[in-house]
C-alpha cells in the first residue's frame, strides 16, 4: 500500500478553518474543513466523511491544495468545446452580419441561422454545418436581432390564428352561472 501525500508545512489547522469561515464558495470551505480535519491528526477517511466524498477525492483535493494553495480547491469554470471559427473567420462572419445580406448574390433578403451556416461552409469548407450558434453569439452577442439578421424561430400567423380561434371557442362554450 502506497504512502499518504504529504501537506504543506505553510498552512494548519486553524487557518484552514480561517479560510473556511471567510470563503464564500460553500464547496470550497467543505474542502478545506476536511483538510484541516487530516492537519489534526484524523485520518484521511473521517475527512473523506467530513466532505462527503470518497478517498480519492480527498487525495486530489490535497495534490490540488498542495499546488495551488486554497485558491486550487476552486471549482474552476468548465470552458467545454473549442469555438470552430478562429479569430479571423469569426471577424468575416461578424463583417457579413453586420452588413447584411444582398439578395441577387446570397440569395436571401434576411440572414437566418442556416443561411449563415451555410455561407460559412462555403467560405471557409468546415467539417459539419451544425453547432455555428455559439460562434455567432460570439460575434454578434446581441441574440438575432437587428441588422438584417432574422430570428431562428419562424412564426406562422395562420397557425396562432387559428389556435386563437380555438381557445376562444372553447371559452365560449364554457357555462357560466346565471345571476
């Protein structure tokens, strides 16, 4: 069986809890409170119990508080997948938004989601026409409104019209008390 990793010599118990006390992140002072609990001579298994956690966490959390000190029992901010546009073709795309489309040569009159997809498949030949929505939030943050960028949803007046039509049939049809 392999040894236990040692702590820092720079920290104890009590400013362990100090800074539990002081944190605001809940998840953070858990950490720490378990930490400070193994700096008082308990095993790793009560601060297991102490953070709710199993014995490998409790092992990761002190390589983490070994690196970085209580700043690294931080959850930190999952960044998830790389944008597919780089700098410069997220810089066309915003030009061409902005710009608006010109029917004769693109075709539309209003940039719709797929039309754009579509514009960056043949400007730029990606792999796959899906997932541009979050380089488009990044290059234009204000949602689908405005310049000429239409919304991704389309409405169909004939369709609430008649749905209007059906409500207020069905309220009408209702029995009321007489008075």
């Amino acid at each position: 069986m392999g040894s236990a990793v040692p702590f820092r010599d720079d920290f104890d118990a009590a400013a362990l809890r100090l800074l539990a006390r002081r944190t605001r992140d809940a998840n953070q002072g858990r950490r720490l409170l378990a930490l400070a609990a193994i700096y008082d001579g308990g095993s790793r298994g009560e601060a297991a119990r102490i953070g709710s956690v199993g014995l490998q966490t409790v092992r990761d959390w002190v390589l983490r508080f070994n690196a970085a000190g209580p700043d690294g029992l931080v959850d930190g901010k999952a960044w998830g997948q790389t944008p597919k546009l780089n700098e410069a073709q997220r810089q066309a795309l915003a030009r061409i938004v902005e710009s608006g489309p010109i029917p004769a040569a693109h075709g539309v009159v209003r940039w719709r989601l797929i039309d754009l997809a579509q514009w960056v498949w043949e400007e730029f030949y990606q792999v796959s026409m899906g997932h541009y929505h979050r380089d488009l939030v990044l290059v234009h943050p204000s949602g689908f409104c405005g310049s000429g960028l239409a919304a991704s949803r389309r409405q169909f007046p004939v369709a609430r019209a008649i749905a209007s039509w059906q409500y207020r049939s069905r309220r009408d049809r209702r029995s009321f008390p007489s008075m």
